[in-house]
C-alpha cells in the first residue's frame, strides 16, 4: 500500500506500507501487532534498494512502514537535515497506529537515527494520549543506527563533504540533481535539541543503539555518548567491521535488531 501522508506543517511525504509476512508464534505473541517505521538516512528514498532491502527484513518481524523524509524522493518539501524531520516520523508512527498496529517501533538510520530519538523524546514527553481523541503519539521501542551524538561534527572527511553539500548553493544543486534531494538554505533556528540529549529523555521506552567500528562518518565517541546518556534504560552494540547506516547494516544484524524490537515491544 502507498499514499502520501501530510504532517503537522503541510508536507505531503510519500509513504508506503507492508503488512509483513509475520506467522503467528507462541513464544512471540506481540509479534503480529507490531510495526517497524523506518527513517533513512540522509539522501535516501523509500524507493531506495538500500531502505527496500531493510524493509523487506523486517517484515519477517512485523508490519513496516517506509517513507521518504522532506526533500528526498517523491516526498514534498525541503530536507532540514534532521530537525523538521521529526514532524515527518510522526506522521508515519500516526500512519502505523491507524492501521491498527498497537506496537510500533521506530529504526532509524544516521540522519534517521537522530531523528528517532529526538522524536522518542519530544512525543515521550507529551504523554502516551493526546489530543480529543486520544491518539497515542508514543512509542514502544527505539533503534538508533549510526547516528551522531552532537550536531555540526567536521572531524571525518565524509562529513566536511556533507556540509559543504548542505551549506553551500553549488552543493545543493549536487544534492537536488545527484541525489534527488532537496535541501533547505537556511539555517537552524532554533539548533534543535542535540541527539545526546534526547537520548537521555527517552526512559523508560527501550532504547538500542547500534554503530560499526568502521563508520567513516562519526567515530565511536558518538555511540558511546548516546549510551552514557541513556544509562540503564539504553543498550549499545559495536558492531565488528560495519560501516556506516543500511548500506553497511547486514541481514544478520537486521534480522538480529528484528528479533530485539519483537522482544523489547511486546
């Protein structure tokens, strides 16, 4: 199923939908009631065979829901790189819950991964329940995969090149006519709440996090300060030889990050 969502600011994010191939398991009951949502990383689509390969694994799990953050791929808008994006994963966790999924889990990766955990702990903090019609905004389990603890980090090569890919004109019309992604020329304003912090307000919803030791864009400082943050509520894998995000995230891990959302949600 495919459709285009619209989030709380007016963006239309195009958005799929697959129910899974889930069999009923005794030793895993919450497992037919679960969804995944997934958050690419940063010049990803939903239509990406990197973020349809992670897809696909995880419907071995549960339901998944796919989408194209603002400014990549068919989705509306302009990409803010992390901050606007989370009114773009609500709109899809709101999605997951109105198809009658009572268990989601978010798993973002890189640009992604900051995002699920800002959004864990903004909606978090609004309570299971709002609004008149009791919409629950929460949810039940958080995956965060090589994402960075601190905004505005220069100290790999890769990264240098992403933000003269996000700062400069001539580097965005690389990322409009290379990568199909769309991304906005201003500034934050205000610098949205750093990805360290918000790990630290996501208790008591189950929180991993996942980094290679090979990740060429944020060493592992940047996953070891998420899991201080998190303390007792959080739990990290160093992943030996993985790179960075889905490119470098192998079904094994997939399936082994399936098998921990089944187990932490339910």
């Amino acid at each position: 199923m495919r459709t285009f969502l619209h989030t709380d600011d007016g963006v239309t994010i195009d958005s799929v939908y697959d129910p899974g191939a889930v069999v009923y398991d005794a030793s895993r009951p919450s497992a037919g009631d679960l969804a995944f949502v997934v958050a690419h990383g940063f010049t990803g689509d939903v239509d990406k065979p990197h973020v349809r390969r992670v897809a696909e694994a995880f419907t071995r799990y549960g339901a998944v829901v796919t989408f194209s953050f603002r400014g990549h791929g068919a989705s509306g808008g302009r990409s803010t790189v992390g901050d606007r994006e989370v009114l773009d994963l609500a709109a899809a966790v709101r999605w997951a819950r109105e198809l009658g999924h009572a268990r989601v889990a978010t798993v973002g990766f890189s640009m992604g991964g900051s995002v699920v955990l800002r959004h864990a702990a903004l909606y978090g903090e609004q309570g299971e329940e709002t609004g008149e019609t009791g919409e629950r905004m929460g949810v039940d389990a958080v995956v965060s995969v090589s994402a960075p603890a601190r905004w505005y980090y220069r100290g790999t090569a890769p990264m240098r090149k992403l933000h003269w890919l996000v700062t400069r004109p001539e580097g965005r019309l690389v990322g409009r006519y290379g990568f199909r992604t769309r991304i906005h020329h201003r500034e934050w304003d205000p610098v949205p709440m750093p990805p360290v912090e918000a790990a630290a307000r996501i208790a008591p919803t189950p929180l991993l996090i996942v980094h290679g030791d090979r990740d060429g864009y944020f060493p592992l400082d940047h996953p070891r300060m998420l899991a201080a943050a998190a303390a007792d509520h959080g739990e990290l894998w160093l992943e030996p030889g993985m790179g960075h995000a889905e490119h470098a995230a192998a079904d094994e891990l997939l399936g082994r990050i399936g098998d921990w959302a089944v187990g932490r949600a339910g």
